[in-house]
C-alpha cells in the first residue's frame, strides 16, 4: 500500500488493498436501520446483521456476504456520498469529505483495538438479529448526519 494513501488519493483511486484497509472496523454500518414510510427519515438500531461477529467488528463470512444476506450493501466509492446513514467517524465518508482520520483509526496509530477502547465501535451494545425480534424494539437513535452536516 502507498504511503499514508488515505491522505493523498480519492476514494475512486485507491486500490483494493487501501480500499479495503480503510475500513476503520467499526461495524456500525452492519447495524439494521428502519426508514419511515412517511417522511424517509431513517433510524438506526443496535440490532446486527446476522454475519456481524459483534466482538471483533467485521464481517464474519465477508467474501460471501452479498450471497448470504442479498439486501448487503457494498460500499464503493461512488457509492459513499450518497450513503447519508453512514456515520459521521466512517472513514470512507471522511475520506470523501476531505477529512482526516480519526486518532483512533489503525491506520493513523497502528493498533485495531483503538477504534474500540475509544467507544467508537459496536462492541459491547448490540443484538444479534437472530435474538432481536421487532427492530422497531431497537430504536437507538435517527441516522448520523455525515460530516458535511448533511442527513
């Protein structure tokens, strides 16, 4: 990977490898959202995808996700912008902002567990949604607005 690549190249020119690696492991973009009927808002909820291994923060049969759970949505970059349920310390979305990485982020201080010691990931708060029942149960919040401000 080329050097310190999040900070010189737009998402569109990164290669697979940086692409991937740019993923800070939150898991927050595993997490069921709900969108209202009426007005399109969109609600998040602590309620994680059935492949989501909720200790370590990543996808558990990540090569084969899109086949085993269809509705998965797979980010690409010009895919990013437009995804507003991202939330506002996802590195992809940054990146696209113009934004630096957070410090907890493994690429900027080298450790993986950071982004959880730092509360940033899903660890610890949520359900899986083999246990979850109505998601509707599980509202924690309306989506994070991306760093732009914008819903």
């Amino acid at each position: 990977m080329r050097d310190r690549f999040w900070e010189r190249f737009p998402l569109h020119a990164l290669t697979r490898a940086e692409w991937e690696a740019l993923c800070d492991g939150c898991g927050k973009c595993c997490l069921h959202k709900l969108e209202d009927e009426e007005t399109g808002r969109l609600f998040r909820t602590n309620v994680a995808c059935r492949l989501l291994d909720r200790e370590s923060c990543r996808c558990s049969d990540y090569a084969n996700r899109r086949a085993r759970v269809p509705d998965c949505v797979q980010l690409r970059p010009g895919l990013v912008a437009a995804l507003d349920w991202l939330p506002r310390t996802c590195a992809y979305r940054r990146v696209e902002a113009g934004e630096p990485l957070p410090p907890w982020h493994h690429l900027v201080c080298g450790d993986r567990e950071a982004v959880h010691r730092a509360g940033a990931s899903v660890r610890g708060w949520t359900i899986s949604e083999a246990d979850a029942g109505d998601l509707e149960d599980h509202i924690i919040g309306p989506s994070e607005a991306g760093p732009s401000g914008s819903r």
